[in-house]
C-alpha cells in the first residue's frame, strides 16, 4: 500500500470515528490483536474508502425512496446499507 493510500484510509477512518463518537484502533490490521478498524456503540467496524469503487450502492441509495439498502451475493449473509446518520440515529434511540 502506497502513502497516500494509507494517508487516505487513515484520515477516513479518524473522520468516521469522531462522527460516530468511537475510538480508531491502533495498528488495526497489522497484527493478531487489533481486529477492525473502529469502535463505537460496542461494534467494530471495518473502513474502506474507494473513489469510485462503491459507486452503484451509492446509485441505488440516491435514486430509491428508501431508508436503506439491503444487498447480497450467492451464498453470503445480506447486508444492510444506510447513511452514517441514519446509523447514528438508530444507535442513539433517536
């Protein structure tokens, strides 16, 4: 992984942790201990940013009526996709 790769991902991961009021795990991913990316509301969360690469879910978010976005692959556990702040909001009991 290149610097700014890792410059990327790690701005990305503090921004999130702040906004969801969860802590950055340190060294995540470079060793057995630290599993995740962040912490918060008791769940570990992995984070991966990509300039282009989600865009479809991103399409399907944006064009549909919905609150969320539900996806899946053959034979893989379904996936619930919603924006950050909905997220919060659910996890706030708002």
């Amino acid at each position: 992984m290149g610097k700014a790769s890792r410059d990327k991902g790690n701005r990305t991961e503090r921004a999130i942790a702040k906004r969801l009021n969860g802590i950055r795990i340190p060294l995540s991913g470079a060793t057995d201990y630290a599993k995740g990316d962040i912490e918060a509301y008791n769940m570990t969360f992995e984070v991966k940013a990509r300039a282009n690469g989600f865009k479809q879910i991103y399409g399907w978010i944006d064009k549909e009526d919905a609150d969320a976005l539900i996806i899946k692959a053959d034979r893989k556990e379904p996936l619930v996709v919603l924006p950050i702040d909905e997220f919060k909001k659910i996890m706030e009991g708002e």
